[in-house]
C-alpha cells in the first residue's frame, strides 16, 4: 500500500483561531469562510510537510441532532472529505466532536490508514487519542493557526507533549480563505443631552490629601494589615523579578478580561443584524453559547490559563453586561 497522509479537522477550533487573526475574537459568527479555499490550504500544508498525499481529510463538526444543514452537506461533496458529525447539546454546546476525533484516530492508527496524521486542534481531551495511535506506529503532526505573533493559537500544552511535532500552518493561507462579516451598524434615536449642572462645593472636596498625606497617615496606623503580595517573574530570565500586590494582579486581570470583552463586544455589533442584537439583549442575563464560548476561549488565551476557574468565569460574564450597557 502507498505511503499516505490524513487530515483530522477540529472546525471549532480552526474557525476559532481564524476569526481571531482576523477580528481579534474567536466568535465564530464575525466570519465568512470560504470552505473549499480553506480545506485547499490545509491539504497543501499537509502534503507540503509531509512530501506524502492526503489520503483523506476528516471534518468535525456539530449539527442539530447530528444532521447536517446545506452547507455541511456542500462540504461533505468536496472530493477527499469526510463529514463527522457530533450534535448540539439543549445547552447550545456541542457534543461528541472530540469523541470522534479520538476514536478516528485510534481505529486509523490501528489499521494503518496512513503513516503521518495530521491534527488540527488544540484541545486537551485528545491528548491520549493521540498517545494511543502512536502506540500503533503513526506519527502525529500537530497543524496549529498562528495568532498575530506567529505562534500557534490556542493549543493545550499536554497536547504538544504529547504530539510528535506541532507546526502552524500558513497565516496569510487562512486570511485569505476567511472574510469578515460586517452589518450596518444599528442606528439608535438620540436622546436629548441635558447640561449637567454644576457641583456644589463641599468642605471635603476643598481639600484633597496627597499621596504623601495617604502614606504618613498608613505608616501611624498601627491596626492597618500590609498589602499581600504575590511573586512574579521576568519573562526574559525565569527568576524573581519583583514582588507585586495582590490588588495590583487582580487590576491586570481586570485589564486583560476586559479587553476580551471589547473586542467580542465590538465584533458583536460589527458582524450582528439588528434581529440578532435584540435576541441578545432579550437573553438577558444569560449569554448564548457561542458568544460565551468565544469570552472563554478568549479569556484563555489573554490570560494563558487553559482552564479558568469559577471566579474568573463569574467576572468575566459580568463584565460583558457591565461592558455592554457602559457602550
């Protein structure tokens, strides 16, 4: 049998990393791929790596009940590709896809379908379908998308551990096979702007204490407890670099969740019609799942946290309504 190669595509994870290259959030909707340009380019860079052909390309995706609509079925017509399909679950989240890929690439590897895989995804739950094919004697190629620094976006450390090599495909590839959607913007009336009146001077404001007034009024309070501090490091060397206050890191995380919801904000009201953005707002307080997994997975990658705690998952749902009533 001919030497070959396969393609094993995660589509949630490469429309992800390529809405965000080019709108700067991973939501899906602020997207237009060009499927067949897409698939191309993958199929390239895998042969390209390899110096073998594609034997086949596998696509993961999700579906109403597993079924798919009119454009995965136009997909599933391009020669050499094969539709796998998982299902949305009743919380909008999508079911069974990572399942598919692990036992594809274990019953592949098993058979010997190819002699090189080539894995477009970045999720951890593959971690030991990919251990286990190798098992077998495959070797497995990780194929990432370079975020905007040229490194590859989104994939889970255990998972490049695992894998044989992880390379990144071409960046200038995806944008060009990935259009921005843009709706006209959603035109509100103007509400009449009243002059504010002016604040009526008080004794306290008169005086404002300085920040040497703060500190010799901390330095003779002996009941006050000193700030708790937390140990950072300098990303050129690995070794100590200062030390900084709690308060100080919870601002940059503060900082960094908010930019996160900026721009899926922003892409929200680029890529929405006017029907959309009031579904939205009837949603209140819960946020749909798409948007919800792009905060996430966004919020992931700002922070370089690969699972969030419930904290940070709290703050940064509220800062989307915060945010969003604020603009």
């Amino acid at each position: 049998m001919r030497s070959t190669c396969s393609l094993y595509i995660d589509v949630g994870y490469l429309l992800a990393s390529a809405a965000t290259r080019v709108t700067g959030t991973s939501l899906r909707s602020g997207i237009h791929p060009e499927y067949a340009k897409l698939i191309s380019s993958l199929v390239d860079a895998a042969e390209a790596r390899s110096g073998l052909p594609v034997l086949r390309v596998h696509w993961y995706d999700s579906a109403k009940n597993g079924v798919p609509d009119a454009q995965q079925e136009r997909i599933g017509e391009i020669p050499k590709v094969k539709l796998r399909l998982g299902r949305f679950g009743v919380d909008g989240k999508q079911k069974g896809v990572d399942l598919r890929i692990g036992l594809d690439l274990v019953a592949h590897a098993r058979n010997s379908a190819s002699d090189v895989f080539f894995l477009v995804s970045g999720d951890d739950d593959l971690t030991e379908a990919v251990e286990e094919a190798q098992v077998h004697g495959v070797q497995v190629v990780l194929l990432a998308v370079p975020n905007a620094d040229g490194r590859p976006h989104g994939v889970s450390r255990y998972l490049i551990r695992a894998a044989d090599e992880i390379d990144t495909v071409d960046g200038a590839a995806v944008d060009g096979a990935v259009i921005k959607v843009e709706h006209p913007p959603v035109r509100e009336p103007a509400a009449p702007v009243q002059a504010p009146e002016p604040p009526l001077p008080t004794a306290a404001a008169a005086v404002r204490p300085t920040p040497r007034d703060l500190a010799a009024a901390a330095a003779h309070c002996p009941t006050a407890p000193p700030p708790t501090s937390v140990l950072a490091y300098s990303s050129s060397t690995g070794s100590p670099a200062h030390l900084l206050p709690e308060y100080q890191e919870q601002e940059e995380q503060d900082r960094l969740l908010d930019e996160v919801v900026m721009r899926v904000l922003s892409s929200i009201r680029t890529s929405a019609s006017s029907e959309e953005q009031q579904q939205l707002q009837s949603a209140r307080p819960s946020i749909p799942s798409d948007i919800d997994r792009a905060l996430l997975i966004d919020a992931s990658d700002a922070l370089q946290v690969y699972d969030l705690d419930e904290g940070i998952r709290y703050r940064l749902r509220a800062r989307f309504w915060e945010k969003h009533d604020e603009s």
